[in-house]
C-alpha cells in the first residue's frame, strides 16, 4: 500500500489530524517558506505525536552542521533536500534517512538521479526559484516505466481528486502533498487530509 507524507505541517492540530487519518509521515519545513517552522516548534510536535508516525525535515542548501544539529534536535526519522546538494554533501553516518528530491520538467531531469546516494527520490514539479508547495503537478507519464533502485515519491499539485490517479499510475513508494489539502498556507484542512489519505490508500 503507498505510503502518505502530508508536509509543511505548522501546529500540532494538524500532526494530530495527519496521525489521526492515517498518514504514514508528517513533513517540518526549515527553508523559507510560508510553512516554515522552527525547530523548536517542530521539536515539541514531534515529540507530542511520539513513535507512531515519521518526521521529516525539508531542507533547502542548509549548512550541514545546521542540518544535522536540527535534526537530531527534532529526532527526525528523515531529511528532504529540495537544494543542490551533492554527492558528497551527506558523507558521514547518520542517525536518519535521506530524501532527495528531484524537480522534473522534462526526462532530462532525470540524468544523475540513480547515481545519487539516497534512501529514497522524490519527484517534484520543476519551476523556477520555487522548490516544494507549488501546488502545480509534472507530467507524470514522465516516470511511466522508470525503475530506480531506491523507493520513489511523487509530490507536486496533488491533491484528494487526483491522488489515486497517479497511484494507479505508478504504483509509487509513497505521494507527498502539502498546498493540496490546505485551507490556507501552513493551515491544513482537515476534510481535504482525509479524503487525500483515503483515496490514496484505496487507489
């Protein structure tokens, strides 16, 4: 069955509301955004959901040391690159596993994807100077065929109506959304996270 993330949660209503329904993961944005949070506040959700579900950290090019401070800090199950992050960049061993995400806008997007060393690639919506929470989704036949050696997520414009298409579609890992089930930015909608979560899991 796939696995669901609902990110750029803000407020421990909304964790609960993601734990509540199902979700397989909830998402603390660190990068400029209008989601953003502070580890402090993602810290104290985390830790109030307790084992049950896994957090993961966005990240945008943060400095490494910032990375890994903030994320031992928040006990985060894993870390999301949404930069230009390296081969190199995640040397050391670490205590969480590594998303890196992609932006896709045509299959040229996928040269050096199986070569990076990651526990698992993300599939986002290429625009420019946006990096996540576009709300805009790629031509997902982009993928149809594609086998990688690591679990792929889908992520960008998704939403309750179109989240089973793309699972019947591909049959990916897990699906990603974030503006999709909002009411407002950093404000998840709690019918929208419902239905998303249910016509996922039942695609």
């Amino acid at each position: 069955m796939v696995r669901v993330k609902i990110c750029g949660i803000t407020n421990l209503e909304d964790a609960q509301t993601a734990l509540d329904a199902g979700a397989d993961a909830i998402g603390f944005v660190f990068a400029p955004s209008a989601r953003r949070v502070t580890p402090r506040e993602a810290g104290r959700i985390a830790r109030a959901v307790g084992p049950w579900i896994s957090t993961v950290g966005v990240f945008v090019d943060e400095k490494i040391e910032t990375l890994r401070k903030i994320a031992e800090a928040c006990r985060l199950s894993a870390v999301q690159l949404h930069g230009n992050e390296n081969k190199d960049y995640l040397k050391a061993p670490a205590s969480f596993k590594i998303i890196k995400a992609f932006r896709v806008a045509d299959r040229r997007d996928f040269k050096g994807v199986a070569n990076f060393p990651a526990d698992a690639f993300l599939f986002d919506t290429k625009i420019k100077d946006r990096r996540g929470g576009t709300g805009v989704r790629f031509d997902w036949k982009l993928l149809k065929g594609k086998k990688w050696a690591r679990p792929a997520v889908i992520s960008g414009g998704l939403t309750p109506e179109n989240v089973g298409t793309v699972v019947r579609l591909l049959a990916p890992y897990g699906v990603d959304v974030s503006s999709g089930v909002e009411g407002s930015p950093g404000k998840k909608d709690g019918r929208l996270v419902r239905a998303f979560i249910k016509n996922a899991k039942n695609a």
